[in-house]
C-alpha cells in the first residue's frame, strides 16, 4: 500500500514563512485533489485546505495549497505562534477500488 | 449546523469485534461519503472506510478483510464492525465526512483492546 510522505519536523521563527511537503505518486497526488488538516493536541483534525489550494470559511489566508506533478505542498506566511500543531495531507488514490490515505504528519514547532 | 455524535465499548479483548455508531444531526446523508478513521497515539490519522446514502463502500485495502461499514439511513446513522481485533487497533477513532465534504468530526472514542 502506497503511502504519502511528509517530513516528521519543520520549524520556523514567528512571521516567517514555512512550507510542508507532502509526496506520494501518480494515483494519488498526481490525479486527485490534496487535502490539508491541522491538529492541535487532544482535539481532531481540522480542515486547512481543500481541493488542493482552496480555503474553507474562516482560515487565514496565511494558509496556501499547491500541486505540481506528484507533490505537494503547505505554505503558511507570517508565523505565528499558534500554529505550532501537527499537519496531514491526504488524497485519494486511484488503486485497488479507490481509497482514502493520509500522510504521517508534520510537527511544526514555532520557535 | 451539522453535528456528530458517536458511541460504542471502549475497552476490548483480542479477538471481539469493534462495534461504533455514529449519528448525524441537523444535516442529512445525501451528497456525501461518511468516513470512519482512527488514530493511535502519537501517529498519524488512518482512514478504514466510507459509505454513502445508497450504500456503497470502499475500504483500506489493509483493513478490508476485518472491516464492515454500514448505514441505516431512516436513523440518519451508520456504523462500523471491525472484526478480530488486536492491540495494533488501539486507537482513537473519528468518524466524519470524507475528505471533501463538510469539516465536521464526532467526539473521537478511545478504544483499547487489551487482554
């Protein structure tokens, strides 16, 4: 089974801007959207992006999504610091009657 | 606004079956797929399956032998069964729409499965 992968740490200092990288393959990233959730500890994920780079009502749009080719990515500009919380992509793959999957995850510390 | 409320045992043996219902209220079934996921402890989300109003289903692929999800749609309710199950399903498990829909979660159930 395929997998999406995200580098397990990214750091940055208060209004800096990071970007998480999420990559996977051609059934998946390659021909589907991507979606991005924040996690804040004890609590379930939140949806960041949808569609790859849209927004849903009330996220800043500190927050941006991108695609190219079998990648994707996260930026976030101006950090602050409660951004600091884990961040997972997910897509839908194409393979084996089409299933869901998740990336394992970015810890972002905010410095 | 939509809301999910979630039940079923928390604590099982090697073995039994997960039994978890989840509930819709203020919304309906219909336009989308309705996800269970579940997350241990430290690790990242993982996504068992979806159904829609009409029933139809996909599974992980890893999870597919173990996994039934059903709906009954009259209750604005579906379901999950994961069968055999053993200390590699303790976990936290979400149910909620599938990516793409409406970003709305239930309360999470803390199962553990332990002799």
């Amino acid at each position: 089974q395929s997998v999406l992968t995200q580098p397990p740490s990214a750091s940055g200092t208060p209004g800096q801007r990071v970007t998480i990288s999420c990559s996977g393959s051609s059934s998946n990233i390659g021909s589907n959207y991507i979606y991005w959730y924040q996690q804040l500890p004890e609590t379930a994920p939140k949806l960041l992006i949808y569609m790859t780079n849209q927004r849903p009502s009330g996220v800043p749009d500190r927050f941006s999504g991108s695609k190219s080719g079998t990648s994707a990515s996260l930026a976030i500009s101006g950090l602050r610091s409660e951004d600091e919380a884990d961040y997972y992509c997910a897509a839908w793959d194409d393979s084996v009657n089409g299933y869901w999957m998740f990336g394992g995850g970015t810890k972002l510390t905010v410095l | 606004q939509v809301q999910l409320q979630q039940w079923g045992a928390g604590l099982l043996k090697p073995s039994e079956t997960l039994s978890l219902t989840c509930a819709i209220y203020g919304g309906s079934f219909s336009g989308y797929y309705w996800s269970w996921i579940r997350q241990p402890l430290g690790k990242g989300p993982e996504w068992i399956g979806e159904i829609n109003q009409s029933g139809s289903t996909h599974y992980n692929p890893s999870l597919k032998s173990r996994v039934t999800i059903s709906v009954d749609t009259s209750k604005n309710q579906f379901s999950l069964k994961l069968s055999s199950v053993t200390a590699a399903d303790t976990a936290v498990y979400y149910c909620a729409p599938s990516p793409g829909g409406m970003d709305v979660w239930g309360q999470g159930t803390t199962v553990t499965v332990s002799s």
